[in-house]
C-alpha cells in the first residue's frame, strides 16, 4: 500500500494553500508532517482522502487516482483520525469504533459477529478495553483520540492519516497516543500525521515532510532534515539542535 | 497477551449484554403497546369488555381467516372471552370511530417519533423535532385553506399531506441555492419557509367566518385524532410504511451522519445520499401523520430522548425503541384525550402539558455514567 502525492496545488479562491507537493509514503512507516499553523497540513489531507479536489497535480492511492476511487473501496484503503470532538450524542466508546466497520457493511445493513470482533480487537490493541461500555462523552481527551484511532483501525486500512492526534492533550497522554502509533507502525501500519512539535518527529518519525508557505521545506529522516535553521524558518524561533541522554536529538529553545 | 485476550472476551462479553439488554427493552415495550391497545379499545363512552372487543374483532377479522384455517388444517381456534355480544350500534362505533382512533394514535406516536430521531442524527442536533424543516406548518395552511373552501374531511387530509410536502420540497429547493454550510442553510430555509407559511394560516384565520370555519381551523391546529376513520387510516398506512422501511434499513448509516461530513465520507458512507434519503423519509411519514392529526406537538422531540435513556444512542437501536415508545406515549395521551373530560382535550394541549415537563426533567436529572 503507498500513497503517492505529486505536484499537489490547491487554491482557496485566490489563496494558493499548497504549491506543488510531492512526496510518497507507504510500506509501513510514520510519516510526520511539520508545519505551521494554516501551512496547509489539513488541507494536504484533505486532498490525499479526496475530501477536496486538488486544482493542479494528484494523488495516487495504490496507483490509481483518489479521486476514481469510490468512496467505500477507499475507505478499505485510507483510514482518518480526526482532531478528538464531542460529538453530538453520547455513544459508547464500543459503538463509535464499531462505526469504523461501516466500510465493510452493506448499504442498508448494521455490523455482525465479525465486524464486532474487529471492534473488539481494535479496542484491545489501544489498550483501552476497560473503556469499551463507558459513554465517549465521558472519557478523556487522550482517551477519545485512542478511541477514534481504534476506530480507523476498525477499518482495516493500510494508511491510517491522522490530524494532530496529540493537539490540546497534556503531556502524559501526548506520549501514550505517539507510543501507541508507533506500535501500530511497528506492526506494518502506514501512518501520516501531522505535528507541531519536532521532538516527536524526532522521536517517533520514521521520516519527516516540512511544509512552509504550502511548499516542501523538506523531506527525509528527522535527524538529517530538521536542522536549527529549518525551525527558524518554519516557527520563527531560534533553537539549537543536542543530542539528548537518550541519544536523540532534541529542540532547546534559546529564551 | 492472555490479560489482553480476556480484555476481548470482556467486550465481547459487555456488548452482547448490551444486545441482551436492548432485546428485553423492545419486547417489554411491545407487550406494552399490545396491552396498551387492548386496554385502550375497552374504553371510551361505551365501555367493552376484553371479551367483547376480542369477540368482535374475532368475527370480523378471523372468521374468514380463521374459517379457512379451520377447514384446511383442521384446527381449532380459541373461543373468545364470555363478555356477551355487543350491538350492531356498538359495532360500528367500535370498527368505525374506535379502532381506528386507536391504531392512528399509536402510528402517529411511531411515525413523528422516527422523524424527530431521523432528524435529530441528520441535523446533528438533539434539539430538531419533526417539524424543524417545516413540514408541520406547510401542512397547517394547506388543512387551514382547504377548511376555508368548505372542502370535506376527505379533502382537508390531501390537502395537508400535499402542502406538507410541498413545503419541503421548496426548503430542500431553496438551501440548494444558498451559500454556506449545508446543514444551516437547510434549517434556515425551514425557519424562513414555515415562517411564510405560519403567515399564510394566520391570514386564512383572519379571513375565514368566525362563527363555523374559524373554530374549525383553530381546532385542527391544536390536534386532534376524534375524527380519524377507517379511511383515514388507510390513507396514512401507506406513506408511513414507504417512510418507515428506509428509516429502519438506514438506521446503522444513520450513526455515521451524526459525526463530520469529513469523517462520515472518509468511513465510506455516501453522505449526501444517505442524508437526503433519511430527510425525505421522514418528511414523508411526518407528512402523513400531520394530515390525519393536526399539529402533535413535543412527541417527536421528547420521545427520542426518553428511547436513548432506555437503549442508548446508538441508531440501530434507538430507532425501533424510539418508535414502540412513541407509540406508547400517544396512545396513552390520547386516551386521556378522549376519555378524561366529557368533552375532547385536544391532542396538541395534552403533549405540550406533558411533554415540556418531561423534557425538563429528561435535562435535568443527573446523567448516567453508561
């Protein structure tokens, strides 16, 4: 499974968001897409699950162009995490995973015996099991994003793309989401996400797209793309690279 | 691993309780409606005994059935209860007036119940009821107008059920043009397009002869089932059933729309189909149950709510408990309707006297921890 984007543009209007992108991913890796607020992370998704219509360039998925992709053939395909919500009724944690099986259940049919099994399995490799029948209103925001990865994972897609799956989390639980995609990704998931951190991209990235003023800054491993110079001109703030205890590089920020 | 694996089996566990729990809840609620309509048949102005009402209808409707029966498989069917025959004239009051009356309030109760789910999940908004898009205020000026022209009973109930739709069919036309945000703009051409029509019946109002057709307006609007006939039966059975049959096979899809358009499209559900499907349904059997109601408010608003705090909130099975509890409530209200004072309290008063305290109360009291 590979998601190849190539020459992406997309305009609101007159506003070019994204100018010529091009990257692939696939094979089982974490992709970490650096940026600014409004670079056009959300929008670069938008496009590769064909939510919107590129006005330049494409997306391949597998080969073929998203756009020729019915929309639940690519729902078998490319899975999507959401920023965690309220949603506006309270459903069980067990029945919002239960909906990522929707994919694979006729039109007019409800989930059987297996999609409740994968549900079930989806839950398990999360790790939260033991908030199956509690209400998704009622749970955490760290908890609701497990959630709804274990929804994508219900889906049974080979690329799981997920928006910020550790914005407005606290520290503790910013670290359980990124330690559980990267299990997922340890086990042959392809996950593209997008951060405003670049420690996690050092941390848990397999390789690192920089997007600045909608155009590739950079592409490749986190350790020989993200320099001090490429956060200055990302962020606008000065920091120096260290090589931490662990043996990771690290952003200091120079207050 | 294993402690990973009995995690499993504990949902497993969890969610065929839940089914469990969801099955019991329906047929509890069936045998409720059965024992509901039973109970409702024996009263009214001339009381009948179960034996008596289970004689008729047995002679009506299983003589001809249960004759054949007879003969071809040569069984026995039960005698029924020794209440003593009724009279012809308690015959025809209870085939002609009561019978009907009774099954209407309880499809009426199921269809507007449906609707004010169906909207609710499409609309994403746990305050939509079934007349949010105005198909209950088209209806109201379509009976208002075809009670001014002197039309028959007949004619009042077309009339409603077309301008209903019509009603819609303008809303839908109208959001189509708009600019924004899909879901706004269908509800805000609903605001406008009732409020036109709210109008619209206010002017009939002012118009029509106070002393016969005035009165006669006033009293459709505040609800009523005290002239529902066989015939007004089954004209209703047929849109309700058409409605009611999409609204039940889309129910697990209907999940899927209560969360983003993005989201519900990258789950592969086909939003604006679903959506406009579930819309027009519901339209339909709202449609169907105002025109031989009059105006019922708070049901499809309040009885929803009250089905997710048996069932929870999960379509597939919300939307049967929703329905078997709307049936419930208004053949119980309609029964106080007809049978609490000498004379008829209109439907429309009783729903809004007992719906808004129970809704307050639905709000207030302390939330589950499900």
């Amino acid at each position: 499974m590979n998601v190849s984007v190539s020459g992406l543009t997309f305009s609101y209007g007159r506003r070019r968001v994204l100018d010529d992108v091009s990257f692939e991913a696939g094979g089982g890796e974490l992709l970490c897409v650096l940026g600014p607020n409004g670079v056009g992370k959300s929008t670069l998704f938008g496009c590769i699950l064909g939510l919107l219509a590129p006005s330049g360039g494409g997306v391949l998925v597998d080969g073929t162009p998203v756009e020729k992709i019915p929309p639940r053939e690519l729902a078998r395909k490319l899975a999507f995490v959401p920023q965690s919500h309220a949603p506006t009724f309270n459903y069980t944690v067990f029945d919002m995973v239960l909906m990522g099986t929707t994919a694979r259940v006729g039109g007019i049919s409800s989930p059987g015996a297996e999609q409740t099994r994968v549900a079930a399995d989806s839950i398990e490799r999360v790790g939260i099991s033991h908030l199956a029948e509690r209400g998704y209103m009622r749970i955490s925001g760290g908890e609701r994003q497990l959630t709804l990865i274990a929804r994508a994972l219900a889906q049974q897609a080979d690329v799981i793309i997920m928006d910020e799956p550790t914005a407005n989390l606290d520290y503790g639980n910013q670290l359980r989401v990124l330690k559980c995609v990267k299990d997922l990704v340890r086990r042959g998931l392809t996950v593209i996400q997008s951060t405003h951190n670049p420690d996690h991209a050092f941390i848990f990235a397999d390789r690192v797209l920089a997007l600045y003023g909608g155009r590739v800054a950079a592409f490749g491993e986190p350790a020989s793309v993200i320099s001090e110079e490429l956060i200055s001109s990302l962020y606008g703030v000065r920091v120096l690279i260290r090589r931490g205890e662990n043996g990771l590089p690290r952003c200091e920020p120079i207050v | 691993m294993t402690g990973g694996r009995g995690g499993r089996e504990g949902a497993r566990e969890r969610e065929s309780g839940a089914r469990r729990r969801f099955t019991l809840t329906v047929v509890c609620l069936f045998a409720l409606v059965i024992l509901g309509i039973l109970l409702s048949l024996t009263l009214g102005r001339y009381p009948m005994s179960p034996g008596q009402i289970l004689q008729a209808l047995r002679e009506r409707f299983l003589d001809a059935a249960g004759g054949l029966l007879n003969r071809l498989f040569g069984t026995r069917l039960p005698q029924a209860g020794s209440g003593g025959a009724l009279t012809e004239q308690m015959l025809a009051i209870f085939f002609n007036v009561r019978l009907p009356r009774v099954l209407l309030a309880c499809l009426v109760g199921c269809c507007l119940s449906a609707a004010g789910a169906s909207y609710q999940g499409v609309f994403q908004n746990p305050m939509a009821s079934p007349d949010i898009l105005g198909a209950s205020s088209g209806a109201a000026v379509g009976a208002a107008l075809a009670i001014l022209l002197e039309l028959d009973a007949r004619m009042v109930m077309l009339f409603a059920f077309g301008a209903s739709l019509l009603t819609i069919a303008v809303v839908m036309l109208v959001s189509g043009t708009a600019r924004g945000n899909k879901l706004l703009r269908i509800v805000l051409a609903g605001i406008m397009i009732s409020s036109l029509c709210n109008a619209g019946t206010s002017f009939i109002k002012l118009v029509a002869d106070p002393n016969n057709i005035l009165p006669e307006i006033t009293y459709w609007l505040m609800g009523s089932l005290a002239k529902a006939r066989p015939e007004n039966l089954s004209f209703a059975v047929v849109p309700m059933a058409i409605g009611l049959a999409p609204l039940i096979l889309l129910r697990w899809r209907l999940n899927i729309l209560t969360l983003s358009d993005d989201e519900a499209r990258t789950m592969g559900v086909n939003v604006g189909l679903v959506r406009a499907a579930v819309i027009v349904c519901a339209t339909l059997v709202t449609a169907a149950s105002v025109s031989v109601s009059g105006l019922v408010g708070w049901v499809g608003l309040v009885v929803p709510h009250l089905a997710r705090r048996l069932v929870g909130s999960n379509y597939r099975h919300l939307m049967p408990a929703s329905m078997l509890t709307g049936a419930l409530f208004l053949l119980i209200v309609d029964n106080v309707s007809r049978n609490l004072l000498l004379t008829e309290i209109p439907l429309g008063i009783l729903t809004a006297v007992v719906g808004a305290p129970f809704f307050i109360w639905l709000i207030t009291r302390k939330r589950d921890t499900i």
